[in-house]
C-alpha cells in the first residue's frame, strides 16, 4: 500500500505520515528533507539557490547530511523551496522517491507532489492542509521551544511567500491530486488529525473505520 500525504509547510502532513507510518508498520519518506539538504548544500557551496546549475550540483549532496540539524530551520525550509522550483532538481531526486514509493510492501511519503508526479497510482492519497493563521501559530510554539526568537507575523509572511512559490512554480505545484481526500487540520488536535486520516486510509481501503 503506498500512502501519499501532500501539502503545505506546517499543516501536521508530516506528523500524520508519521503515525500512518507507525501504525500500518510502513517506511516512512519525509520527502521535504531531500530538498531542505539541497537548499543547504547550495548554503555550503556558497551558491545561489535561484541558480538552477548551482542547485543542480547541490543535488549530489552527501547522505550524511540528511542528519544535519540545520535541515529543520526556517532558513533551510526558504532555500528548500526556492532550489524545488528548478525542474532539473525535481528530476534528480525523482529515482530516489519513486523507489522508495515502489518498494515491495509499500510506503508512506509525504511531500507535495506525491500524489501528482513521484506515485499517482497510490491507493492512499490525503492533502493535509490548514488555514496560514493556524499553521503560523504552530510554528510559532514549536520555534519558542526551540528557543528562536521570530514573531508571528515574520512566520506568517514566511509561509504566504512559500506557499506562493510552491504553488505557482511551473513543474509539479503544489496542488491536490483530483482524488485526494482534502483534510483541514486548522481546528484539529493531533488526535483527531490522525483519526481523520486513517478513517481516509480504511475508506479509500475498504477497511472498516476505528470504533
Ligand atoms: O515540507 P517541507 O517544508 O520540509 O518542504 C520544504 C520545501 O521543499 C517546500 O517549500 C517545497 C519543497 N518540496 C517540494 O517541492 N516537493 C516535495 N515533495 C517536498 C518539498
């Protein structure tokens, strides 16, 4: 069974892959990392992420990066969506998450062209999604914790101006697939986003629903 889970930055997508993931006892790809680890070798090379040979080359980036903790800051994640608009990037780092997607047993992905480019014949595709306010609010708490100071209003820009490259790029926008399940998670706790999308996964697979 592959689970194809889209959508924007900071919806909870990756959260409900995750516990998809654990639950149906399936590896689990966070696709976004391929392209942060890109955006931060074009950092490292001292390139220019809107070059797209600079990007390019940045795709030979090496494993040992994918630890990198860099990867999860909001600088990374504004690299990651500006190197993702180049097409010859996308199509580097198709192989490597369209095997994982085919691997014999399956697998849960989530990104923002699963469904659409890396694994439409999913059985299982959801676009987790959220209000701007709702999902600059929660990155908001998790960068507090973090100890980063940044304002709300810094994020929510942030995420207008990301939501609006990724949507509108030429190459695999960020759009749902016309059959996904669309699951708004602006007023949902973690538990009930996560009820909602395996009540979607047992739909879509002819599963009876949780009691
Ligand atoms: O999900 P994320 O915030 O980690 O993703 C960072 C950026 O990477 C995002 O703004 C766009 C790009 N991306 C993409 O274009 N395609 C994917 N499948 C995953 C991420």
């Amino acid at each position: 069974m592959i689970i194809a889970v889209d959508g924007p930055t900071a919806s909870g997508k990756g959260t409900i892959a995750k516990a998809l993931a654990a639950h149906f006892g399936l590896p689990h790809l966070d696709t976004g990392l391929l392209y942060r680890a890109v955006g931060r070798q074009v950092f490292l090379d001292g390139g220019d992420p809107d070059d797209g040979g600079d990007a390019l080359a940045a795709t030979s980036f090496p494993d040992s990066l994918l630890g990198d903790p860099h990867l999860r800051d909001e600088a990374t994640g504004g690299l990651a969506s500006r190197v993702s608009v180049h097409p010859a990037v996308r199509q580097a780092l198709y192989e490597r998450q369209r095997s994982f997607a085919m691997q014999p047993g399956g697998a849960v992905l989530d990104g923002r062209d699963i469904g659409t480019v890396i694994a439409p014949e999913a059985e299982v595709k959801l676009f987790v999604t959220a209000s701007v306010e709702a999902r600059a609010q929660r990155r908001f708490l998790e960068m507090r914790e973090r100890g980063v100071h940044v304002t709300l209003l810094e994020i929510e820009d942030d995420l207008r101006r990301r939501d609006e490259r990724d949507t509108n790029r030429a190459v695999a926008p960020l759009v749902p697939a016309a059959d996904a399940l669309v699951i708004d998670t602006s007023t949902l706790s973690r538990e009930e986003a996560f009820a909602a999308a395996l009540d979607a996964v047992n739909a879509a697979t002819g599963q009876q629903p949780c009691p």
